[in-house]
C-alpha cells in the first residue's frame, strides 16, 4: 500500500498525533515568541526616532515572508498561526515606516 494512501492506519495515527495538545501548545507557544519578540526593536526604533539600525532589505524580506506565511495559515485554517503572521507583518510594515519617518543623517539613500 502506497503512504500516501489516505485510508492507512499509519496515515491515521499521524494525523491524530499531529492535532494532540501538545502539539497545540508548541504552536500558540512558537507564535506567542515569534511576535513578541520583534516588539522591543519596533519600541526602541519608534521611541529613539532612529531607524540606523534597520537593514532595510531584511526587514522587507521578513515583511514578505509573514505575508505568505499569513496565506498559507488561511489555507490550513490556523487562527493562530494567521494571528502570529498579520502581528508580524504589522510590526515589519512599521520599521519600513521608520526607515522613512527616520532617515539615517536625513538621507534614504543610506538604507
């Protein structure tokens, strides 16, 4: 029998293990991390008006990679997972705005 058969029992029992509670946890748990952990720099940059230490060009990868990873949670139907990606998104959206409110020396061409 092939393992992507959908009437396995291997294939029953995985799904089963991968909706357990701690499963559950470890996800809330990871995407309660990851969106905390971006809000001190958004704090410091916005607080200090200096955006200097945003390298622009990461912080636009992360922005996109949070958007994908936003419709991705849409298409499994994971509200915490949609919640931990727009959080993130919002906090990126808003250092690409210091890069403008805060221009390094007054000049955007140092970013």
């Amino acid at each position: 029998m092939p393992l992507y058969a959908s009437n396995s029992t291997a294939t029953t029992e995985a799904c089963a293990k991968e909706n357990s509670g701690w499963s559950n946890i470890a996800g809330i748990s990871a995407g309660v991390i990851t969106a905390v952990a971006n809000s001190p720099f958004v704090y410091r940059v916005y607080s200090t008006k200096d955006a200097s230490p945003i390298f622009l060009p990461t912080v636009s990868l992360f922005t996109v990679a949070s958007l994908i990873w936003a419709g991705y949670s849409v298409m499994k139907s994971d509200v915490f997972m949609l919640a931990t990606n727009v959080f993130l998104f919002a906090s990126n959206v808003a250092l690409i705005a210091a890069t403008y409110l805060y221009p390094v020396n007054g000049d955007y061409t140092a970013l």
